[in-house]
C-alpha cells in the first residue's frame, strides 16, 4: 500500500509543491530487468531514497539504520516502505550478526530483478562533499552473486539540493552508468579485500562525476555566492516543474570544480574571487534587490503587475482555503524537529498526510453546502493552493524588481558598481581552466 502511495501521491503532488523544481538525468541509463543497487550519497535523510526511486515503474527498496526501527509504528512503517534495517556497529557489535538476516532478505528481493537504494557513506551530512564509503553494499553485491549468481549492476547516484531543508528550492538527481559486480568477480576470488576497495572505487568515482562537492567547507560561502550568479544566467519556464537533463549539474559542478581547482592552485585568486562575491552580495542585501535583477532584465514585467492585481482574489481564497495545510506542518517541523537532516521528511509526511485527510473533508462539506456544484470548489482549493505559491513568488519577484528600478533610478552609480562586481566576478571565473582528469 505505501509503496503506491510513494508512486501515486508524492511524485505527482506533494513533489511538485515542495520542490519549485526537480531535474533528473539519464534515468534511461536504469536496466530494469537486472537487480538493481543504487549507491547514493545521503544529505536527507530517507527523502533521498525516495527521491532516487520516485519514477521507476518498479518498487523500491531501502536500507535504514537500525536503531530507526525502535519505536513500534515506526517499525511497522518502514517495513511497509519496503525498507530493511541495517547494524552498525554504532548500534552495539551484539547487534551485528543481525545483518544475515537483513543480507538474506535483500537477497531475495534482487533474485526477483528488484532494486536497493543503499547510501555508501553511511552518515548522513547536509553539506556538499562525499565522506568515507563503508563496504557494505560491496558485500551486499559480492554476497548476491557468489550464493546466487546474480548480475548485480550498481549505478551510482547523485543528489544534489540546493537547499535541503527549505521549502520551495530545488533538487537534482543524476544517474551515472551502471557497472556489474561481474567485474570483480575474478579479483573477489582471489583478493577480497582488495576487490571490497575495488567496488568501492567504481562507486566513487561515479558519485564524484554526479555530485557536486566543495572540497573545503571554508569554501563554502563562495561557491555558493557563485552558484547562485550561475543560476541566475539560466533563464528556465516559470512553471515547468520537471527537467530531464543534466545541463544545470554541469554548470554547478563546473563552478564549484573552479573553486577547489583555485583553492588547491592559486588561493590568493581564490581570495581575491572571495571578496569581490561577499561584496557584491552585501551591496544586493543593503539594497534588498537580488542577483537576479543584475544579471538580466525579467521578462513580462507588464503581464507580472497585472497578474498581482489580477490575481489577488484567486492569492486571498486559495491561501484561507489552505491555510491550515499551509502552517500545520511547518509549525510542527519547527517546534519539534531540531536535526535539520529530518526537516524536508517530515515536512512532506506531515503535510501529504494532512493534506490526504483535509481534501476530503472539505469535498464532503463543499457538496453538503453547495450539492454537486460543490465537486467544483472542492477540486478548486488544491489548484488554488497551488496557485498561491507561484503568487507568492511573483509577488517577491516583482517587490525586488521593483527596488532595483528605483535604485537605479535615483541611485545609478551603485548599480553600475554591481554590475561591473559582478561582470568582473563571472570573467575570472570563466578564466579558469580546469585541469583534464
């Protein structure tokens, strides 16, 4: 039943309400006849794996730390999210031996073509960077073929948000090609420490090509100043939601490879790119104007006017329409969820499940008020409710235009220093060569 639910309801719906866009990228590469390990890195807690296997056409599996598994209804929960818990030594070296189980189950699950999304790293760390890769799925791998000669292929995969915890931003998942364990059969039979490092060193290098990573996190900061003027160079449709390529991967990855290339071969460039970024974004924040607004003039400025004062009715009724699924989850993610790797699960838990429970009631009293005209109002509050963060953005989009015209109307020399900022800012970095790997 959950695994429909998974299929069902959060692609299609919560998704699109929770992430203002999805990119996915060679999900073609995925061969569904053969069992299927996905090696991910992990900066979300068990909304990665659901996002990895959100438009498979077969069910998903998981791996989940065990000590997840202690509270009775959570058990019950994950096992019907076809999730398999996993002990590490973190949770007692007594707990250990209670992997064959969990390996055995798994096993039968790829002797059927089924698929594992496992998460090599083993923590999981809200940062842009890979850590340390455990040997399990090597051993999950190894162990599939040598008891049940199965063609296991792995395919790493990357998951990258650009801010994980935050409603309304953007996730990009990317699948790299798939190898099989078949090929380090040979080098297993003869050295299986050496092969365990082997398949370890394939997922790697797959995650590397798929994940973007800031090697330094005093880095941070600046890469993400800089992924931000990235960003903004790229015009996308307003309301298009998914994106099947991996245009918007390469320009990150290519911006944040610039900044550890610099770090490692010219840190006073680096510097200098350092505080150019930090000044130009202080000027923007001092006149509450955006990245955005600099790099191009926005399009349909006219038609967006209209649309706020066109559109306020539809912005009044849909948000008092929503307004409890619009706060409830967000006050109870803030209250009680202090680990931040947890915030986005939950918030989608909470509000897809208030959600399933507040549509009905409100078609039951719509049609109780309005009789069958009332079908009409109540597919109408969703569609206003969506409709009401796409107002809000507009509306924040307009207010920010706005302020950029009136400054560089009365002030147009400090416009013309940001432009010139970051016209310098994009130049250096366009400069940069990256080595061939």
């Amino acid at each position: 039943m959950f695994n429909r639910f998974l299929r069902f309801i959060l692609p299609p719906f919560t998704f699109r309400v929770f992430f203002r866009r999805i990119f996915y990228s060679n999900l073609k590469k995925v061969p569904l006849e053969k069992p299927l390990i996905f090696a991910g890195n992990h900066q979300n807690s068990f909304m990665d794996g659901i996002l990895v296997g959100a438009y498979l056409t077969q069910p998903i599996h998981f791996l989940m730390r065990a000590d997840m598994f202690r509270n009775p209804f959570a058990r019950f929960c994950l096992k019907e999210l076809n999730v398999s818990p996993v002990y590490r030594f973190e949770e007692g070296l007594e707990n250990v031996h209670k992997n064959t189980d969990t390996f055995n189950y798994i096993y039968k699950v790829l002797k059927k073509n089924g698929n594992y999304v496992v998460f090599a790293e083993g923590v999981c760390i809200q940062e842009k960077r890979l850590h340390k890769l455990r040997k399990g799925t090597a051993r999950m791998a190894f162990g599939a073929e040598e008891q049940h000669g199965l063609d296991v292929q792995t395919i790493p995969v990357g998951i990258n948000y650009t801010y994980p915890a935050t409603f309304r931003k953007e996730v990009l998942i990317n699948f790299d090609d798939p190898f099989s364990v078949r090929e380090l059969t040979d080098l297993h039979k003869a050295n299986p420490a050496k092969a365990l490092l082997a398949f370890n060193e394939k997922i790697e290098a797959g995650l590397k090509r798929q994940v973007i990573i800031v090697n330094d996190p005093a880095n941070d900061e600046v890469a993400e100043h800089l992924l931000v003027m990235g960003r903004n160079n790229i015009v996308l449709p307003f309301f298009k939601w998914r994106f099947d390529s991996d245009v918007r991967l390469t320009l990150e990855k290519d911006i944040c490879d610039k900044v550890n290339h610099l770090a490692e071969s010219s840190p006073e460039s680096l510097e200098t790119l350092r505080k150019k970024t930090d000044s130009y974004f202080s000027l923007l924040k001092k006149g509450h104007i955006r990245d955005e607004n600099v790099a191009r003039e926005l399009d349909y400025g006219f038609l967006r006017y209209l649309t706020v004062i066109v559109g306020l009715p539809v912005f009044i009724a849909g948000y008092i329409a929503n307004l409890l699924p619009f706060i409830i989850p967000a006050i109870i993610c803030k209250t009680f969820i202090k680990d931040l790797r947890f915030y986005s699960s939950v918030y989608i838990g909470i509000g897809t499940m208030f959600y399933l429970i507040y549509f009905p009631v409100v078609m039951g009293l719509s049609i109780w008020f309005l009789g069958w005209y009332g079908i009409l109002v109540g597919f109408a509050v969703p569609l206003s409710g969506y409709l009401v963060l796409f107002y809000m953005e507009i509306i924040a989009e307009r207010f920010h235009s706005l302020m950029y015209r009136i400054r560089k109307r009365f002030s147009p020399l400090s416009v013309n220093e940001l432009t010139k900022i970051r016209r310098e800012v994009l130049s250096q970095l366009g400069a940069i060569t990256l080595p061939l790997s």
